[in-house]
C-alpha cells in the first residue's frame, strides 16, 4: 500500500498584492541559520524548469530515512522509509520527471491552496457581496483544489536551512477571484530518528498528510448533517484492515474528530496507521476539526480497459492502491 500525500493549505493573512509565483530563482535560495542538525543532510539538484523558471528538487537525508520534495507546487515527491528488517523504500505515489507532474496532474503530494478541498456552488459571501470562483474538477458546481490554477501549479521560492526547507508563496489580491493578498509559508523537516515532520507555518493554515484512522467519531453524510460512525464501514474507531472493506467501500468520506481541542491550535493525535507486514507505522497529528479519509478511488480500476495511470519506476498506480488523510474544516464550508 502506498501513500498519496496531499498536503493542503488553507486561508492567509491579508497582505499588498504581490506576484503569485515569485520572481524567478536561478538557483535556490540558502538560509542556514542555527547550528547544523547532527545527521541530517540536506541537497538540491535542477529538477526542470515550468514557464521559463527552474524548478529544483531537495534532498533532506538522515541514516534512516529519505524525503524529497520540490519548488513546483510545493510537491512531497518521495518518502523513502525502511521496514522492520532495514530494507528502504518509496512509500509515495509520484512520477519520475517534472513534465509528467505537469502534465498530467494527479496531485501526487501537492500543496493544495487557497482553499482545500472543495467549495460548495463555487461561490462564497464576503461583507454582503457573492464572489463566484471558477469552477474546477469534475463537478460544475463546486471549485475544488484551489481553482483552475491552485497554488500547486505554482513555483514556489525556496531556501535551504540546517534541517530542511523552507517554500514561500505570494498570492495577490484576484488570485483565482479569491479577495485579499496572501502569504504562505511551508517547513519541510526531517527529524534524525525514523520519523518524518512537516511543518506549516501561516495564519489560519490547513495542513494534511497520509495515514488511515481510528479515532473518529461522526461522518458526515449530507452537508450540515451528521450521523454515527458505529456498525459502519466508516467506523474506525477502533483499528480495522483496510482490505477488508476496500472492495465494498469507496472512501471518499469526511469524519468528524472524536478528541477535543481544548485550546486553539493545539495539535492532538487524530490518527495512526501501521501496515503489520513492513512494520511501517504512521501518526497524524492535526488542531483541524475533521479529516476526510480517501483511498484513490480515482485510480483505473485494474479491471477496467482505462488507460493506467504510469508512476515511478513505469509503475502501473490502481484503484485502491493507495490512501491518504486530510485534515480540514468541514469540507464544502467556507468563510472570510
């Protein structure tokens, strides 16, 4: 099983309009500040170039483990993590080479923004006044993933430090009809232990990562409702096998976080993952109110005559063959 990372970002402070991509970067930008992280390395290599910008992908390496990531959408490009008997491998779904991330978007560990996930009627009320967004996806009616042009369409700045690096983006006034300037800011660390932590810091930001859960309490089922997860495929509030319900569920399911926050953005365990045959285990730990758990029900189904969807390696990615969490508000819901 695969992860399929999607990392979202959600609303920002107000700032002057500024260009949404940045100015072009002829190599990437080094802020090593603070003493160097013992056992962690962290190097770039020119990854391609997107409207006449290059686009690099780093490097963050310690004894254990591997995470890349690049300046083009903000993308997690692989996580290399080794099983309980030392054997290495890329657990993240993703492509080869930048033209095919470019070219055939699938979101394979993008940064998601402005807005993550999706927007009910591709509209929102600010001050009395309806904004409508351009509609994106397959549904007319909703604009999902940022718009047409989301920040994952983007060249991000970049600038190494000791332990990891950092992306920033502008997103001016207009930006796909969204009001207001805003600003992001996007950590990649690797800790040295067998672990991986990324860290977003903006205002009001929405962070989500890979894992599949059991520490849910609602679903919600129609928008503004909610109903009881128990004696349900979606109850996971104690841990289940995943492959036992896959072939009857299509997960694609907002849950409602059953442990409070009982204070702003405190960060609680929401979630946690392990695949018993590597050994390989996952937490997640969100201050959001819900998660929406997917499991690539997108992905051709391998009975299918469907083109397949080609990753690394000319791997053939499949229907079920992967699953990621998102943390976030209610999905739909949306408020400046």
């Amino acid at each position: 099983m695969f992860l399929h990372a999607v990392t979202f970002v959600s609303l920002l402070h107000v700032v002057k309009p500024l260009d949404c991509c940045g100015p072009t970067l002829t190599e990437p930008l080094r802020d090593v500040t603070g003493p160097a992280t013992p056992g962690v390395q962290v190097s770039s290599q020119l990854f391609g170039n997107v409207s006449g910008q290059p686009v690099f992908r780093f490097t963050i390496k310690t004894k254990d483990i591997s995470v890349q990531v690049m300046n083009y959408g903000a993308y997690l490009t692989s996580i290399t993590v080794p099983d309980k008997q030392g054997r290495s491998k890329d657990v993240l779904l993703g492509h080869d080479t930048l033209k095919e991330y470019v070219d055939n978007p699938q979101y394979f560990g993008a940064t998601i923004g402005r807005v993550a996930n999706r927007i009910a009627n591709s509209s929102f009320t600010l001050d009395g006044k309806v904004y409508k967004l351009n509609p994106s996806g397959s549904r007319a009616h909703y604009t999902i993933k940022g718009g047409v042009k989301g920040w994952d369409k983007c060249v991000w700045k970049a600038s190494t430090r000791a332990d990891g690096v950092t992306f920033s983006l502008l997103s001016p006034d207009g930006d796909e009809i969204f009001r207001g300037a805003g600003q992001a800011l996007l950590q990649n660390e690797t800790e040295n232990e067998n672990s991986k932590n990324v860290k977003e810091c903006v205002e009001n930001i929405k962070n989500a990562h890979e894992c599949v859960g059991n520490a849910m309490l609602i679903i919600s089922t129609v928008p503004g409702t909610t109903a009881k997860v128990e004696g349900t495929p979606y109850d996971f509030c104690t841990p289940r096998l995943l492959k036992d319900v896959l072939p009857k569920v299509d997960y694609d399911t907002d849950l409602l976080v059953s442990k409070c926050h009982t204070t702003p953005n405190q960060m609680v365990r929401v979630a946690e993952a392990e695949h018993t045959i590597s050994g390989r285990t996952f937490e997640l730990y969100s201050d959001q109110p819900g998660i929406q758990l997917f499991t690539a029900n997108n992905l051709p189904d391998p009975s299918s005559k469907k083109t397949p969807v080609v990753g690394k390696g000319g791997v053939h990615y499949e229907k079920h063959g992967a699953f990621c969490i998102i943390s976030q508000i209610i999905t739909t819901h949306f408020t400046m």
